[in-house]
C-alpha cells in the first residue's frame, strides 16, 4: 500500500513539472524542389531561431520531384514558431513545412 503512494505521488509530481517534456524540441519537415540545392540554403534562418539544428534525413517524395529535409532542432524563443516559419517559407518556395514536438524515441527498424 505504502509502495503503491509514494509511486502514485511521483507519479503526479513528474506530470505536475513537466518533467519529461522538453521544451523548444521541434523536429521541422521542409519540402523543396528537386531543382534547389539545399545545402546550406536554410542555415542562416535556422542559425537565427535555433540553438541547436541538425539535419536528421533528406528523403524524396512526390515520384521524386521534391526534397523532403528533416531537422531535428532546439529554439531559442518558441514563441516566434509564425515568424520562423515564415522565414522559411520564404526559401523553400512556399512549399510545405511542419514543425511538431520533437519524439523522444526514434523508432525504425
């Protein structure tokens, strides 16, 4: 019984602080042409609202007319998510972009 509360009230207390949520994690998809060199075109942009990026995969898509990039990314301000992204759409074409909460599993196989 007394192992049962005091695993409960950790419990409660690690959701209460948001302990494993880790904040200004993001994981950005960007999806360019197939005719844009990507190297280092999103590195200013990228170098002004993160602290830390890291290009995790380049895959194709769309029969393989279109670049998709995935960084995995901390942000110095999460409160400027509009104004980042729209930094970006200014480079990739107005093509699409996402940015979600960074996974803290990589699952593949």
């Amino acid at each position: 019984m007394l192992f049962t509360l005091v695993l409960g009230g950790m419990s409660m207390l690690y959701i209460a602080l948001r302990m494993g949520e880790r904040r200004g994690c993001r994981t950005l998809h960007i999806t360019v042409p197939e005719d844009l060199d990507y190297t280092g075109v999103f590195d200013p942009v990228l170098e002004r609202y993160a602290s830390h990026y890291e290009l995790k995969q380049v895959r194709t898509t769309n029969m393989g007319s279109l670049f998709k990039l995935t960084y995995d990314l901390t942000l110095r301000d999460p409160a400027r998510e509009k104004a980042f992204l729209d930094d970006l759409r200014l480079r990739n074409g107005n093509l699409e972009l996402s940015l979600a909460q960074q996974e803290t599993v990589s699952a593949g196989l």
